[in-house]
C-alpha cells in the first residue's frame, strides 16, 4: 500500500475525530435518551419513534442546507472556512449534551449536533479531490473510514469505564464522557485545517449569494444528462438508506427489543474493531479490483445482513450482525466517497458533494421515518427492519446500470 503523504494522512485525522461522535451517538447516547425518556414516562414503544423522528429532522435539514452551503464552499477560500465551523460548532454542542434534564431539550441539542456534523462531512468529503490524485482516492478513503473505526475507540472505550465503572453518578460519567468526545473531536480536526489549501475552487461572476443559487439551478436541471452521475447518486440513495438506517438504529433497535445495554455496547465496540481491518483490506483490494465490483458485493453483503436482522432476538445474533456490518460498513462507505469524486468535476466538488449527501444522509431520513412509523402503529420493529432490504435490491440494480456507463 502506498505511503500516505503528510496531507493525506492530516485529512485521515478528521476522520478519526468526528468518527468517536458517530460511534457515541449510535450506542451509549440512545440509552442516555432512553433514560431521560423514562423518567419522564415516556413509554417503550415512542421512545424508538421519537429518537427516529429526531434523526430524521437533522437529516432533512441537512439534506436542505448540504447542497447550498457546499456550492459556497466550492468558492476561493470558503471551503476551510466553513468546514471549521460547521465542526468546531458540532463539538460544542456535543459538549453541552449533559446540561438538557428533559428529554425533549435533549433531542433538540442533539438534532443542531448532528446537523453540523453532518455539514462537516460535506465539506471534507469534497476536499478529497485536494489532498491526493485520483488513482490513490480508493486508498486514502478506505484508510479514512478505517483510522476512524480503530481510533474512535479509545474515547469510546474510556467513556465506558468512566460511566459503567467509575462509581461516579450517571448525570457526571456522561458530562465527562461528552466533554472527553468533543475535545478528541476537536484536536483530530486542527491537524487538517492548519494543513489544508483550496485547489480546485470558483470564482464568483457577480455575487457569492446570487452566483450559488444560479449554479444549483443550472446543476439540478441538467444533472438527468450526466447519466453517470445521476445514476449513481439515485443507487446511492437507496443502498445507503439502508446503511445509515442500520448504524442509527442499532442500539436503539436492541434495547426495545429488551437486549441487555452493556452487550449492546460491547457488542458495537467489537463493529469498531472488526471494522478496521475490514476497511484496510478494501483499500488493498481497489488497487488491484475493479472499484464499482467491489461496491456491488458490499450492497449484497448488506441485503443479506437486513434479512438477517429482521429474525433477530437475543444478544448472540446481534453479536453476529455487529461483526458482518463490520465487515463491509468501511467499504461500502469509502468507495462510494471515492467512486462518486472521480466522476464529478473537481471544481465543484463542494457543490456535488452537497447533493451526494442529499442522496446519502437525506436518504436516511426515508429508512429512519418507515422504521418509526411502522414501529409506533403496529409494534412490530421487524417489520420496519424488513422495509431496508428492498432498499439494497433497488440500489444494486440502479448502481450495476450506473457502472456501465462512460465517465
């Protein structure tokens, strides 16, 4: 595997730090809420709902938002600006989590944290295109995702101790372990805005304002000619659904279904683990695999994961789907970030990337509301769960078509 430049290596540390604020929100932050919710007598079966709800509302905005503030992005000198920002803003408010005592102020806490993380990504994923050269974009992605998993462990590991073994009292383990997460989130991201340069960038014609919203439209009504790309952020959206439905709900899925809280956790850090080499062996395949074959297995890896998720009851199967989401979570995730920055422009990669993430986290939101409703009126979780296999037939299908197509 190719040396990491210094860049390479200070965009990969981005990764490592905003991946303890993913991995804390899909496993210790659900039981915190679930806590909060029951103290207020929120019964078993809303609180999955709600929390659903919540993440969908983040992703909704963010599908809004994504778009617009990526195409400023794309502008001389903004995009570091604003990716700093959206991040710095994202650990402060993952900081605050342990001042809200009611759970609906939680939730609305949560909803801006997760906002601005995900607008973080929008903006780092399009600086790829700045820090390596197209044939090592496969390498560098994978890497990212995979430093993340191994690295997001250690805060996560801590904040464990401190809240399961310490002997402090609850309210004071989890004020220490959000404050511990948005520190690590912090040092991870000043490597990389110190480093960073805007390569690729536009300059504005008449106003950054006037000029944003004229390339969006421009983009948006001739994207249906880029068949390519089209077809590949349509797949996307469906595969990915899938995908970012599982890793939201995976604790919040086990504790309604009565799964113990301390297996579950054990059981995501061991998703972590099993990530990481996971991820790496990606990164040493695309140098020798064909990118968009690669992508497909993992889709069908994921469609045989939901099926099996739908039978799940009892902490040793979801063991088992801990470690196979580990398996192929990297991969799928960094080829497509990497498949998908080869064939935009690169002058507009912050405007691409706003849509990409339209069709990324945007699409989570569909996955996320059926898994909400369906729980809430039939009390039927698995029901929910089933829905997401349709997702990755839908995706494969659209992205085997998109692979064929020319550049």
């Amino acid at each position: 595997m190719k040396k990491l430049t210094k860049l390479e290596f200070k965009w990969i540390c981005y990764d490592i730090g905003n991946s303890a604020f993913i991995l804390l929100v899909s496993t210790i932050l659900p039981i915190y809420f679930n806590s909060l919710s029951d103290a207020a007598g929120v019964a078993e079966s809303d609180y999955l709902s709600y929390w659903s709800y919540a993440t969908s509302i983040s992703t909704i905005i963010v599908a809004l938002l994504g778009p617009i503030l990526g195409t400023i992005a794309d502008y001389r000198g903004n995009k570091k600006k604003v990716f700093l920002s959206s991040a710095l803003l994202g650990a402060l408010a993952l900081a605050c989590f342990a001042i809200p005592s009611h759970w609906l102020s939680f939730l609305v806490l949560y909803i801006c944290a997760k906002i601005c993380y995900s607008l973080s990504l929008v903006f780092y994923d399009s600086m790829l295109v700045d820090v390596t050269s197209e044939d090592h974009m496969d390498s560098v992605s994978s890497q990212g995702y995979a430093f993340g998993y191994i690295g997001s462990c250690i805060p996560f590991v801590i904040s464990l101790f401190i809240i399961l073994a310490s002997g402090l009292p609850m309210h004071t383990a989890m004020m220490i372990a959000f404050v511990l997460n948005a520190v690590w989130w912090i040092v991870f991201t000043l490597p990389l805005a110190r480093a960073y340069k805007q390569k690729h960038y536009i300059e504005p014609e008449r106003h950054v304002i006037h000029d944003t919203f004229a390339r969006l439209g421009k983009t948006l009504s001739s994207i249906k000619k880029e068949k390519k790309i089209f077809l590949f952020l349509l797949a996307f959206f469906f595969f990915i659904d899938g995908v970012y439905t599982i890793i939201d709900l995976a604790t919040a899925y086990g504790t309604s279904l009565g799964l113990d809280s301390t297996g579950l956790l054990l059981a995501l850090l061991f998703t972590q683990i099993v990530a990481f080499p996971a991820s790496l062996l990606f990164a040493s395949l695309s140098k020798t695999q064909d990118t968009a074959k690669l992508i497909k297995i993992c889709i069908l890896a994921y469609f045989c994961i939901a099926c099996f998720a739908i039978q799940l009851d009892n902490i040793v199967e979801f063991w088992i789907l801990a470690g196979a989401v580990g398996c192929f979570q990297g991969g799928i995730q960094a080829l497509s970030r990497s498949y998908y920055a080869k064939i935009i422009p690169d002058n507009a990669s912050g405007e691409y990337f706003g849509l990409f993430d339209i069709c990324g986290k945007g699409a989570s939101f569909l996955g996320l509301l059926v898994v909400g409703i369906v729980t809430q009126y039939t009390g039927q979780q698995n029901l929910g769960v089933a829905a997401l296999t349709f997702m990755f037939l839908i995706g494969y299908f659209l992205f085997a078509k998109a692979a064929k197509l020319e550049k």
